[in-house]
C-alpha cells in the first residue's frame, strides 16, 4: 500500500528510513506491503537516497488514488490542519507525529475520519515511542479509567534528573540538554508544560470521549525549581516531577493539570529519569498499570508512526472505532475544588509566633528541618482553594514556592 509523508524533518525522515529498510519484515509479520510514494517538503534534499519521493505541491498527495496513507510529521498546526483535512476528505486515512495538532482539532479531525470511513491515528502524538493509545483504547477498554499520570516530557525530565543526581541548577541543566539535543534552543514549550499539557488532553480526551482543549488546563512548569526545593523534597522522601495529571472526582468531573509534584520514592514514577517517559493508568478492574520507555527520538516515534500505517492498511476497509467527540460542559472540574497536598516553602518573619501562627491555620502539617529562614512543610489534604485561603492572610511569611 502507498504511503505518503507530509514533513522530511527528523521524525519524517525516520519514518521513511523504516519502511526502507524493515518493509520485508513488515510484509512478512504483518501481511501488508508498504511503499513511499511521495515525501512533501518545502525544503531540498538532493544528497537523500528519498530525493526522487519529493514534492512541494500536496495536491500531488491528494489526486494521487494509490496513496492510501499519509503521514503527518510537520508539526505545528497549519498547514498541518488544512492538509491533513483535505486527505481525510479524499478518502485517505492518516497518521500522525503531532501532538498540538491532534490536541488543539482532534474532535474535527476524528469527525472528518468518522464521514469518510477512513481512519486518523495518532499513537506517537502522546508517547513517542512508549504505546500508550492502543493500550489506554483497546486493552484497558473494560475498564473506567479512573485516573492518568505521567512523566509526559523527557526534556524537564532529563533536567530535573540532573537537579536532583548532580546537585545542578535549572539553568546549567538546561544548557546540557541543549548541547545533548534534548531541548530546542527555545525550550518554551517543554520547560513551561505545554508539551506536556497537549499530551495529557489527548489522554484525557480519550478517557472521557469529550475533547479537552489545552488552553483550559492549568499549566506550570519547572523553570522557578531551585536545588533548594530538591533538597527539601529529599528531606520528605521524595523527588520533583513534572507531572500531567487527569483524575476523576467523587462529582464524577475531571481536574486535568499540569504542574511540578513532590512524588514519594515508594511511587513507581520516581524512578523515572534521565529522558526516559511513564505513563501511570488507574482501571477499576486492572488497578495500577505503568508504560514506560523513551517518549522521543527519531527511530522510536517513527517506529509508533509506521505501526499506525500498519494498521491502517490492516483495516483499509474498516475504520478503528476510538477517538472522542465535541468538547461538552460539565466533564471538566475547577482544579481548585480538587483535594491536594501542597509543598509550601516560606520566608518567616523570623519570629516563632508567627510560624507557630502559620502552621496552626494549617493544622497536620508535615514539616521538614530548614535552614536560611525557610519554613518548608506539606499541608493535610484539602481541597486547594482552602488551602491557599488559608495562606493568603500571612504578611508575616511570604511564600516563595507552592505546588
């Protein structure tokens, strides 16, 4: 079956390499017979071995009736969106790389799918390498899923690792991550949780069959961590992670939040470092069950891309029944109302009056031994707008980090 690559970048040229060079093991394994037909690009290539693939025009793609599959790995959303409506609506499934794509219009996307009998498939948008749709979809599809959490970006990641192994700074951290690749000279998007944030809607979108748009969710990155807060985080047994979170409520409504965590060491996401990415499903017939591996790089996303391929030349004729509809009201909670435990971290007046004054409006705190003037605790379970009521009033402490 013809395929069609929209986006030669690095994981575009990954999938390419792969149905090059295991196409003989895929039609021996898998019963389908894959080959490129046209690579889309604005860019040259002449010294590529896939030269002869290329075009700059889509509407060679789209009036070609032997292409059946196309790839999407240009990132971004248009003209991403505009393509890749224009293959569905011409009868041709597609697979795609990209997360902001399939967070930002994927209840359209899956709806033009839906109209043209064809498939949208997008299993290396949320985990790169690590299968987490198909599992979440179709092995965990008895349950109700009750709750996901996951380390979803191997950049901060990488960076907290370091922080935390090598008593480094988030700056210096983040330096080394670009000199190794792993962050973009604009590391926004990943130091910030957005990454994060679009892949934790898609799981979120699935688990609930509403889409959840980005742009709702409550987002925090890591760029104001110190190695204080490690070492403090050390002091109650834990680590910092960036966590994305999408939980269901006693309402039966989903928190959906993006944000650093303290996580016990006892928690199987603790020991996830360096790039490495996990995935933490809570079913309630299954229990826990954690997918772990690398959540990026060339090969590893392009070997989830080629599976979808796989599969829709599987089921040409059948289209893969999951996804989710329009956004509705009422799936969403307000993360305030959410029940949490803060680590909170305050400059005191000094005085033990008002630390003794602090704590006490926060009765069951768990306090941890400072140094420099901070008085660094957790608060009991409660719900975070009380807990952050209860600490507005202090003039005597002002609190340099809450999470």
């Amino acid at each position: 079956m013809k395929v069609a690559i929209m986006g030669f970048g690095v994981v575009g040229s990954g999938v390419a390499e792969v149905i090059a060079q295991n196409a003989d093991h895929i039609r021996a394994h898998s019963l389908v017979d894959l080959s490129l037909s046209h690579i889309l690009d604005i860019r040259d290539f002449p010294g590529s071995a896939f030269a002869p693939y290329m075009t700059k025009d889509v509407n060679d793609i789209l009036s070609d009736d032997e292409t059946k599959i196309v790839v999407e790995t240009m990132g971004g959303v248009e003209p991403a969106f505009t393509f890749v409506s224009a293959c569905l609506q011409k009868g041709k499934h597609v697979v795609t790389s990209n997360k902001e794509l399939v967070a930002k219009k994927g209840d359209v996307l899956l709806a033009l799918a839906r109209a043209n009998n064809v498939n949208f498939l997008f299993e290396a948008a949320v985990g790169g390498g690590i299968p987490i749709i198909r599992p979440l979809t179709i092995c965990l599809a008895a349950n109700r899923i009750r709750e996901i959490a996951g380390i979803l970006n191997g950049t901060t990641n990488f960076i907290l690792s370091k922080m935390i192994t090598d008593n480094m700074d988030f700056q210096t951290a983040l330096r080394l991550a670009q000199e190794k690749g792993y962050a973009e000279k604009d590391p926004t998007a990943d130091v910030e949780g957005i990454d994060a944030c679009r892949k934790i809607c898609i799981l979120a979108s699935l688990a609930t069959g509403s889409h959840i748009y980005p742009d709702g969710i409550l987002t925090e990155g890591i760029t104001k961590l110190t190695k204080d807060d490690v070492a403090y985080a050390e002091a109650f047994g834990c680590v910092i992670k960036l966590i994305a979170r999408a939980k269901t409520l006693e309402n039966g409504r989903w928190c959906v939040t993006v944000s650093p965590a303290l996580v016990p060491k006892t928690h199987m996401l603790a020991g996830v470092n360096d790039v490495f990415n996990a995935c933490f499903v809570r079913g309630d017939m299954v229990g826990d069950v954690l997918l772990y591996g690398q959540g990026a790089g060339k090969l590893a996303t392009a070997s989830a891309v080629v599976a979808d391929a796989i599969d829709c030349a599987q089921h040409s004729d059948k289209r893969r029944i999951y996804g989710w509809g329009e956004a509705k009201d009422g799936v969403l909670a307000d993360p305030m109302e959410a029940p949490v435990r803060l680590f909170v971290r305050a400059k005191t007046s000094g005085k033990a009056a008002d630390t003794a004054k602090l704590l006490s409006a926060l009765s069951g705190c768990e306090v941890a031994d400072s140094a420099d003037g901070d008085l660094v605790f957790i608060t009991p379970e409660a719900k975070e707008k009380d807990l952050r009521d209860a600490l507005a009033p202090f003039d005597a402490a002002s609190v340099i980090r809450l999470f």
